[in-house]
C-alpha cells in the first residue's frame, strides 16, 4: 500500500491528493461533531468576540459598522447607543460570518462555521503537499502531506471563530502560484498569483511585510533579461494591491486618511508597549490589558477609530523612544513568545489547556524544523528563500507589536513542517542504511 503511494505517477499522484484530503476531512469532521455535542458547544460565550461584532452589524443591515457602546462608572458595558462605520477588521473574515449570521446566531451557525473551516483546512492540507512536490522529494512531500493531516494545531484552530484557517488557506495558495510562477511566468499565472496576494492581504495584512521579499525571491529566481524580471513582478503587484483598492477607497472615504487597511495599528502597538506591557494582553500583574486601557483613555472611545488609533499609536511611540532597551527586550521576549508558547501566568486558562496538548508535537516539529531550515539553506537558499523569509518576516511583525494568541503562528507552521519532514526523512534514511550497514556485517 505505501508502495503504491509512494509511487511518482500522474495516476498515484492522484489517488493521493484524493486520500490525504478525505483523510484530513474526515478527521477534522470528526472534531466538529464531537465538539458540537459538548456542553461547551452550546454556550458559545464570545465564541466570535473579535470578529462576529462587525459580522452581526452587517447581518442587521448596519453596514460594516462596530457598535458604540455606553460603559458605566466601572467601566463595564452598559448599553449599544448606536452604530458607526469601522476599519477595526479586515473584510474577509466578518463578510464570511456575515453569511451565518443571516438565518441565526446559534449552534447551527457555529456548526456550520466549522464545516467549512474543515473543508478548508483539508484543502489546505492538499494544496502544502503540491508546495512540497515543488520544493523537495516526494517521499518528504508524502510525510509532510501525513503530518499536515494529523497536526493538532491544525484541527484545534477550525473549532475557533477565527480567521487563521483562512488565512493559512489563502497564504498557502499564494506561496503555491508564487512557485508555479517562478518556474512558467505566463501572464495567466502573473494574474492569479497578483489576485491570491490582495486576497490574502483582506485576510490578514500581517502579510504585507512579506511583499518586498517576494520581490526580491522573483527576482532572484526568474530566468529571463532583468527589465523582464522587472516588468512582470511590477505587474504582480499592481493586481494584487488593484485587488485591495475598494477597500482602500472606502477606508478613506469614511476616514481621510490613505492608506489605511486596519485601524488597530496603534492600539495594538500600545497593548504591547506600555509600562504594564509584557508582550501579551496581560499585564505584570497578571491582569487583562483591557481594563488598563478603559482607565487610561477613558475619553477615547468617544473619537473615532482613527483619532482612538492615533492616541494609542502617539502614546505607544513616547514609550518606546523614552524606555528603547525596555522596548528591545520586549521584542526579544516577543519573538520567543512566538515561536514558543507564552508564560502560563501571561495567557487565559483555555490557552493553557491547548498549550498542554500542543507543546510535546510542537516541540519536535520545532526541533526537525530548524534542522531542515539549516539543510535546506546550505542546499539551495535562492530556492528556499522564499519560505524562510515568510516565517521571519511575519514573526518580526508579530515581536514588534503584540504576540498574545499561539494562534498567530499557524499560517506559517505548514512550512515548519515542511522543513521537519524534510529532516524526518533524512534522518530515517540514515538510519535505514545503518541499519542495512549492521545486517551486511
């Protein structure tokens, strides 16, 4: 049977992509309905806090608006006085939800949330084994394509009301077409990688610090005349930001100002950086962030999302500039947090909980991972460029502003493990030809 997978042909190629995906479905399915039957499942408290404010507004006819709401002399929301438009979140994420929240707001709309968070998350997994297929043997694409199926992470994130599975979707789709177009830079495929790169921005624009690498990996890598280069990878660009120019233009109709894809640059820049900050959203004391900012500014939430972005923003800087080794200690503290897992005292009790289950696989996944980074560089860093400046780039954005939610780091964990199953199958090689090495003995 292994044989047979193993088996380069079109045909068994084929009859793999068709097996990993109903395997990784039918696992990911398998979670959704034993969650929807817990008690858990029923209650729903802020199963969508971030994202399904602006996602029940558009349901309701208010347009993509945030509530503004009334606090009492506690700081504790009292009442929704009225609705104005907001930036406070990418368009992807709260349209999709928006389709739910039309027919209901209970169970069966969670439910069916996370059926096609499965669905995707397994066409994802489908679409990392191509990458790998691109990149190294195919006996390692077949043990990523296992690895990805099974992942923990993986399957946990699809019970989330978040937009991780999403974006983890559309960025792998986009490093998929960014290789295709390295190897047949057709306009069709200048086109369509133009096209993933603006809609993966709507998801997450975490990614636009990626861009200028891209640039610089096409360049590298495309085999034509240098004005050529030039030329196609501009063209790339300018769909890909001709993709995320209405939400641009709407942006800065209500706001003024250009160009704005999310009003939380400052705030999330000042939970980060504060003289309570710890790099999460918890405070030295081991309290919620939240309440810190209610006592803070508390005149803020009068303003709009800008002006309130913008006090944050001015207040974060004065911070950093008057405590900069503070601030560098942070980032350092940040990028550990990262790629590691927060202190238990600086995270909530469900994020332990998922720390418990996920620390032992992620640990040798990380471990693997990093051996095959250094592998894979020494080998062909031009080749490999692309996918180890994807996962400094988003980790550096991450450490300079705010790492509170291990979620963060799934968009970029399918390429960890590429690299580990890269070092899994150097090392089982290894000791398969010891071991034939001792029988010959």
């Amino acid at each position: 049977m292994i044989t047979a997978i193993l088996n380069f042909s079109t045909e068994r190629k084929k009859f793999f992509l068709s097996y990993l995906f109903f395997l990784a479905l039918s696992i990911r399915l398998c979670i959704v309905f034993l969650y929807s039957i817990l008690p858990i499942s029923k209650i729903e408290i802020n199963a969508d806090y971030e994202y399904g404010i602006i996602a029940r507004a558009i349901a309701d006819g208010k347009g993509y608006s945030y509530p503004i709401v009334e606090f009492d002399s506690n700081f504790a929301p009292k009442n929704i006085i009225g609705y104005r438009p907001s930036a406070n979140q990418l368009p992807f994420f709260p349209y999709f939800l928006s389709i739910f929240y039309s027919f209901s707001r209970g169970p069966i709309a969670f439910f069916l949330i996370r059926v096609i968070h499965a669905i995707f998350s397994a066409l994802t997994c489908i679409i990392i084994y191509l990458i790998a297929l691109r990149l190294v043997q195919y006996k390692t694409a077949f043990i990523l394509g296992i690895l990805s199926a099974f992942y923990p992470l993986f399957i946990i994130i699809i019970i989330r009301i978040v937009p991780e599975t999403f974006f983890t979707f559309w960025l792998s789709f986009t490093i998929l077409y960014l290789l295709i177009l390295k190897d047949f830079p057709s306009i069709k495929n200048i086109a369509i990688t133009g096209l993933l790169m603006g809609v993966t921005v709507l998801n997450n624009n975490v990614i636009t610090s990626f861009f200028p690498l891209i640039g610089i990996w096409l360049l590298m890598n495309l085999k034509m005349a240098f004005w050529n280069k030039l030329w196609k990878v501009s063209l790339v660009f300018s769909i890909s930001i001709l993709v995320i120019t209405p939400w641009l233009i709407r942006n800065f109709l209500i706001f003024n100002k250009f160009p704005l894809l999310k009003s939380t640059t400052g705030f999330n820049l000042w939970i980060g950086n504060n003289p309570s900050g710890t790099g999460t959203f918890f405070t030295e004391n081991k309290e919620e962030i939240n309440p810190v900012i209610f006592k803070k500014f508390p005149d803020v939430f009068k303003l709009s999302e800008v002006e309130q972005d913008s006090i944050y923003y001015k207040d974060a800087i004065h911070y950093i500039r008057t405590n900069p080794f503070h601030y560098i200690k942070l980032i350092a503290k940040r990028f550990y947090y990262f790629w590691w897992f927060p202190s238990d005292e600086l995270v909530t009790k469900s994020a332990r909980s998922y720390k418990k289950i996920l620390a032992i696989p992620y640990m040798v996944i990380l471990i693997f991972g990093i051996a095959g980074i250094f592998n894979a560089m020494r080998s062909n860093w031009k080749e490999y460029f692309l996918l180890v400046s994807l996962m400094l780039s988003i980790s550096f954005v991450y450490a300079l502003f705010i790492v509170g939610h291990m979620r963060y780091r799934t968009p970029i964990e399918p390429y960890m493990l590429l690299f580990a199953s890269q070092a899994i199958f150097i090392f089982l090689r290894k000791l398969a030809n010891m071991y034939i090495s001792f029988v010959k003995m």
